[in-house]
C-alpha cells in the first residue's frame, strides 16, 4: 500500500505541480512565503530490508500558501502521533519525500505502537548531489545558503502547521519534530525568523528530535533567541544525538571552521541548569556499532542503527530516559 506523505517545499515550480520532474533546485523568493507548494505525494516500494527509499508514484492535492483543506483534516484526525520532518545536505525533492515515508515506516516497525505516525515534510531546494569522500564542497556550500535562505518559509509552514498540530494533540496525539543534518541550519534560521516576527511562544511540538545536527554546536548558547536558542520556547522535551564518530560532520567541522552540534552536542551542556532533564536528552551515539560503517553511513546512524532508531521509537511515545 502507498505511503501517504504530506509535504511543503519551496522549490520553484519549473512545470504542472503534478509532475515530479517539475520540483527543481531554485527557491522561491526568500521574503514571500505565500509561494510555498503544499500538496500530497504518494511513496511505494519502500524496503528496510534493503534500505530502499522507493519512489514517489503520484503528486495531488497541490496547492500554494497552505495545506489543501483535506490534508489539514487528515493530518489534524489521522488517529496516530504526527511526525514532521526537515530533511539534511543532499537531498533532491524525491529524496525528501521518500525519505520521509521511509523513516516513518521503520519506526512503524518498531513495535511502539506511538511510533506508528502520520508524517509531513519540509523540502528546501537542496541539490542533491550524490555526497562522497572528498565532501564536495561547492554544492555543500550551495545547499547551506539555500537551508539559511528557508527559514522565512520555514516559519510560514510550521505557522500553518500550528492549528492542524492543535487538533492533533486535542484528539491525545503527540507531535514530533525530526530534523537531520543540514536541516537544523534551515530549523536555526525558522526559529529566529518565528519570534521576529512576533510569533508568540508554543509548544508546536512534544518532542524535538535533532539527529546529526549539521549546525553550530553554540546554537543553544546564543543571546536574543538567536539561532536555536529559542527552540526550547516552541518544543516541550529536545533529545540531541550526537557521533564523535561522524565523519561528515569532521569533514563540516573544518570546512566552517566552529565544530558542529552533532559532533559532541552543545558547547554549554555540561553547564548546570542549562540542560534540565526534563526538558532535554542528550545521546552519545558515538559506540553505536551496530550497522554498517562507512563515511556517508557514518552520518545517517540515526536511521542506520537499529539500537538508535528504537531509541527514537520510545522518545516518540514519550518516554524519557531514567536520571
């Protein structure tokens, strides 16, 4: 059976909105977030076995400037926890989408039955270049200012989002941020964008998960709700999950020249009072050995490693872990 993913991006359109070819690589203008696509794909073949992906067989219900009033009813009443999801670095609007569908059914699998979720993605205009060792840095580059140019977008879609996820949670549904990589620099630049705006305080979100963060480790640090500082203001609970071990993320590390969140976590965790239990996790996935290595693999344990994902399976369903 297909996978329904419900999806925004602000690609510019190059075709019928209903063709997938027509989801490029060029941003809408940065400053009109009205211009935003929403709509409906449909994924299918999605193996987990194989780690396969699948593929996106049709595009409906695609519309500018907000969720079609169908998919705000289906995500607001799916009957089951929604999961929202900011791909990274690398990522073509197919890979977005299917990688959404595929994250949400390996933690289908999980045996939680909270981890069984509705998912809807963001897709910001990343290349999508196949990644490799040496990182090619040009389209790295090219993908990071396009991820800092989302975040006005950004904003808009989780602005939108904010009644659909109200209803959820009022009919007892957790809501759930994912973001991976490179997608924290669009999250980082949303979250300044919110209370710039005058947006008031949330929570949109039960729990944040950020995976591999391909963003400043000091984000937390940061003065005036600048970068992810005023995250904790949106999300009741954050796990941050980390990897000295990730090779993409050295690779980043030298190439910006400040090491990354998902390297070790914050700067200023071990700083007490910072980090309160209660409101964040933070899990070293640096000894997490059981997938198969490798520098891109290195980047992606948090769908790799099975012991991770179970991990996030029970963050979803709102456990937290003991001390």
């Amino acid at each position: 059976m297909p996978i329904t993913v419900q999806f925004a991006t602000n690609r510019r359109l190059t075709g019928s909105p209903n063709d997938l070819s027509s989801y490029g690589n060029d941003m809408v203008p940065p400053s009109d977030p009205t211009q935003v696509i929403y709509g409906t794909a449909f994924v299918n073949e999605v193996d987990l076995t194989a780690d396969t992906v699948g593929a996106i067989t049709a595009i409906q219900n695609v519309r500018q400037g907000g969720f079609s009033q169908q998919a705000a009813g289906d995500l607001g009443n799916a009957g089951r926890n929604l999961l929202v999801f900011i791909h990274g670095f690398d990522n073509s609007f197919e890979n977005a989408l299917t990688r959404a569908a595929f994250n949400r059914e390996w933690l289908a699998q999980a045996g939680i039955p909270a981890a069984d979720t509705s998912v809807v993605a963001f897709s910001w205009p990343s290349e999508g270049r196949l990644i490799g060792f040496p990182l090619p840095w040009e389209p790295y580059k090219s993908d990071q200012v396009m991820a800092g140019s989302s975040g006005l977008h950004l904003m808009r879609f989780f602005a939108n989002l904010a009644p659909i996820l109200r209803t959820a949670r009022a009919h007892g549904r957790r809501t759930i941020l994912l973001a991976h990589s490179m997608g924290h620099f669009a999250l980082q630049s949303a979250v300044q964008n919110w209370f710039s705006h005058g947006n008031a305080d949330g929570p949109l979100f039960d729990e944040a998960i950020l995976a591999a963060a391909d963003e400043e480790f000091d984000t937390f640090a940061m003065p005036k709700l600048g970068r992810l500082s005023g995250l904790e203001r949106l999300v009741r609970h954050t796990s941050i999950l980390f990897s000295r071990a990730d090779q993409v993320l050295d690779l980043s590390h030298e190439v910006n020249g400040i090491q990354r969140l998902g390297q070790a976590g914050p700067s200023d965790r071990s700083e007490p009072g910072h980090f309160p239990a209660d409101r964040y996790t933070m899990l070293d996935c640096s000894g997490c050995r059981d997938f198969e290595d490798g520098f891109a693999n290195s980047h992606q344990y948090y769908r790799r490693s099975p012991s991770v994902r179970s991990f996030m399976a029970r963050l979803i369903a709102g456990w937290r872990p003991p001390g």
